[in-house]
C-alpha cells in the first residue's frame, strides 16, 4: 500500500521568551523528531497520555504552524518547508476535525454559512451550487436540511460534531485529523459520530490520523497505532500486533490500564502496571530515552543514549534499549 503522508523527524519546539527583553531561553519540545507513514485509505491511531504531544503534532503535519525541522510529504508534495501562501492549493487535500465542535464552530454563522466557508475560499461556485452542495454534505453526516439555517447553540454536541465533520469534508480532503473528535461529547453519542467517521471513510476512501488518549477507542478505529511519550513516537506497529503485542515498557504500561472485556486476553495482560512519578517537562526533557525516568525495565545505557527508532519485528517500530543488539541484556526482553 502506498503512503499518502510521509512524516520525518519532524520537529515542533514553541519558543519560550523570559525577561525584560523577552530573550528566547528555552523551547518547549512539543514535538520532537517523530517519523512515520499514513497508508492510503487507512487510521493511524495516535495514542499517549495527555501533554505528551499529539494534538501538535496533528496541527504541525497539517502546517497550522510553521514547523522547527523536518519533512512532511503529502499526496506526493512536501509540505515542511513550503510557505503558508503556497500551502493554499493543498489546504482541501487536508482538513482537521476538533475535539471541541463548541469552541471550533463560529456562534454567529448559521450551519449553511459554516459548512459553505471553505467553498466561497477556495472554489468559484455559484450560489445555488453552494447550496447544492451544503444539503449534499448535511445529508452524509446525517444532519436535516431543513436545519440548515440555524445557528450551533441550536444543536447537540454530537450533532454540532457533524457541522464540523460535514465542514471538513466539504472540498474532498483525501487526509483528515481527527483531534479527540468524540472526547467532549457524550458516551451515548460517541459510538454514533465513530461509525459515522468510519463510513465516512469507507465511502470517500478517507485516510485518517486519529488522535485520542482512549486505548479502547483507538483499537476499535485504528489499522495501525503509533504511540507517542513526551514529543517521540515510542511505538507503531499494527493494531492486532500492538495490542497482543506491545513491545516498549510505556506501551505495555498504557495497555495494562485499559479494561479488557476478553478473559482469557485478561489473565495474558497479567497486573496493571502503575508508572511512578510525573511526565517530565517538554521543556526539560531527560538525558538519553525519554522515558528513562518512569521506565520499570530502565537500564544504565537509557541515562546516556537517545535509543534509535528501529524495527525489531516485520512492521513493528520500537524506541527502546531493550530491543538494541547493542545494549540488550541477555534474554531481554
Ligand atoms: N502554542 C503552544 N505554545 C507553547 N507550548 C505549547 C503550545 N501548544 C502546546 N504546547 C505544549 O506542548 C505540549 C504538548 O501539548 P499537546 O500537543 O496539546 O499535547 P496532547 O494533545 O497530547 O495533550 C504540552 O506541554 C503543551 O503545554
Ligand atoms: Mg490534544
């Protein structure tokens, strides 16, 4: 299958400025040198504790910011380094769905007005075609046409999450961010705007990024997960391999918080895994791996070293000494 996003050691550091005369004297290292592919058509799960960097890194690939370093590649053009102005022409491949439909839809626009915005930037449509493709775009979300001159405040969380589904779609983006779509609305309504998204995505041929903090959400709508721990991506590997499989410390430690409905799964999971102390500070991160703080299976090497991203198993991505031929111990891991 072929990649329709290429990401490379890509970096987001937002500058922090002290003093009277606001010199820059430190960053915080939101992101910081994560690469991976999103294949064609599938959901790459985003997963990792709140803080650790997932809702920048969603924004940076989508170039809302102006990146600190690295390549991104999308439908074959690169995007990292190209101007916002020149970025024009690519912005329909891409769109972003946000956590919060409350805080990302305008109060004063009606439905018609918001889903139509990125029509009137980007395309010369007639007004009726505009129209046309409003009730088109409100009836695959599930949304009544009749509503479409109402304002957001009118509707219920889940249903302004289909205004801002139905805006993301409206210019036939090929790659979308999904940022914790379900995570403000209710949990009755959560699995109705998922299979929302997932036939969505069957219909269109979507290719999804996937961000949530939720393990169980992310194992029901992801083909493949990479999980990130303060700016890095520590692990990716396929849904069913990650799950059954994990193979850094942080993920099994993640994994062995999350309930798990199958018995016999659960007695293989063994105990929880409670990680001591506090995730360090993007600003200060620690010497070597990023996790050494917190690891149980810490070693002396992951003090010193960054450990390489590598992969230790047919499609199966870990950033761990454990894994190293290097600095493995015997029979680790
Ligand atoms: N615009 C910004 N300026 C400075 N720091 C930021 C900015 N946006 C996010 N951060 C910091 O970057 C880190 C990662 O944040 P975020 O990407 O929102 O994490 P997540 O989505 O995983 O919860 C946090 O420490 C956050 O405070
Ligand atoms: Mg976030």
């Amino acid at each position: 299958m072929t990649a329709l996003v290429e990401v490379r050691d890509l970096k987001m550091h937002f500058p922090i400025h002290t003093g009277l005369l606001r010199r820059q004297t430190g960053a915080v290292k939101a992101v910081d040198g994560i690469s991976f592919d999103i294949r064609e058509g599938e959901t790459l799960g985003l997963v990792g504790e709140s803080g650790c960097g997932k809702s920048t890194a969603g924004r940076a690939i989508l170039r809302l910011y102006d990146i600190t370093e690295g390549e991104i590649v999308i439908d074959g053009r690169e995007i990292g380094s190209v101007t916002q102005a020149s970025l024009r022409k690519v912005r329909p491949t891409m769109q972003m769905v946000f956590q919060d439909p409350q805080a990302s839809l305008n109060p004063r626009m009606t439905v018609a007005s918001i889903i139509s915005e990125p029509l009137d930037e980007h395309t010369s449509m007639s007004r009726a075609e505009k129209r046309e493709r409003v009730y088109d775009l409100m009836d695959k979300v599930g949304l009544n046409r009749r509503f479409a001159n109402r304002y957001p405040h009118e509707f219920s969380g889940g249903q302004r999450q289909r205004i801002g589904i139905a805006r993301a779609l409206a210019l036939n983006p090929k790659f979308i961010v999904c940022d914790e779509p379900i995570a403000a609305l209710d949990v009755s309504i959560q699995a109705q705007v998922v299979n929302l998204l997932e036939e969505l995505q069957d219909e269109l041929g979507l290719t999804y990024l996937f961000i949530s903090h939720d393990l169980s959400m992310v194992r029901h709508i992801a083909d493949r997960v990479a999980v990130m721990y303060l700016g890095k991506v520590v692990e990716l590997a396929s849904r069913d391999d990650l799950y059954a499989r994990p193979q850094h410390p942080y993920t099994e430690a993640l994994l062995s918080a999350v309930p798990e409905p199958d018995p016999a799964q659960a007695e293989r999971q063994g105990s929880r895994i409670v990680l001591q102390g506090d995730v360090p500070s993007p600003a200060n991160p620690p010497e070597g791996c990023n996790f050494c703080t917190r690891c149980p299976k810490v070693m002396d090497v992951c003090r010193r070293v960054d450990p390489a991203f590598r992969e230790v198993a047919p499609e199966q991505w870990v950033a761990c000494h454990l894994h190293d031929p290097e600095h493995a111990p015997a029979g680790a891991p």
